[in-house]
C-alpha cells in the first residue's frame, strides 16, 4: 500500500523512530512494524493519529513526496500560491462591497 510506503519514508526522513510512533498510537515498535511492512489497510483515524505523530497532515502523507515540504526548506511554489490566493482574497472582497 503506497500510503504506508509513504508514511515510513516520512518518518525516516523526519529522524522519528519506530517506536516513537507505536508509543503515540499506544502500540509497541514490534506492532507498529508490523502494521506497517504487513500491508494492513488503514483507517483515517488511524492515520491521522500517524500525521499527527509526525507533525505532517494526512495530505502530505498521501501526496508524498509530491506536496510535503519539510518546515524547514523554503518553498517558492508555496509563496507563489499564496500570493495568488492573497490576491484573489483581495479581489473578492471588491466585488462583494456594496
């Protein structure tokens, strides 16, 4: 399952150890292996929980690596669609004057 694929590489891409997580989701690290290199199928809650444990959202798990962005690096497409909602924010506003 890609999610789960995408959920580790997070996670070793983060530094987070196994157990860490398993501890988060009151689990053991032998379980949480488990979980995750067995394919189970996972649920949003479940998987919310891991975002959260990661300090990602379950949009960047699922999207990985296209939408994930590490805190720390600087995104220019970011800046860019920010300005552009910005923008339009702006324009909305004007037309909804009376």
């Amino acid at each position: 399952m890609e999610i789960l694929k995408n959920i580790e590489a997070i996670r070793k891409e983060k530094g987070v150890k196994q157990a860490v997580i398993g501890e988060i989701l009151g689990i053991g690290q032998s379980a949480y292996s488990n979980y995750i290199t067995r394919s189970h199928d996972i649920y949003y809650g479940r998987l919310s929980q891991i975002a959260n444990a990661l300090g990602v959202s379950v949009v960047d798990i699922v999207t990985y690596p296209a939408k994930y962005v590490p805190a720390n690096e600087d995104c220019s497409q970011c800046r860019e669609k920010n300005e552009i909602i910005k923008n339009l924010n702006s324009y909305i506003k004007l037309l909804t004057k009376e």
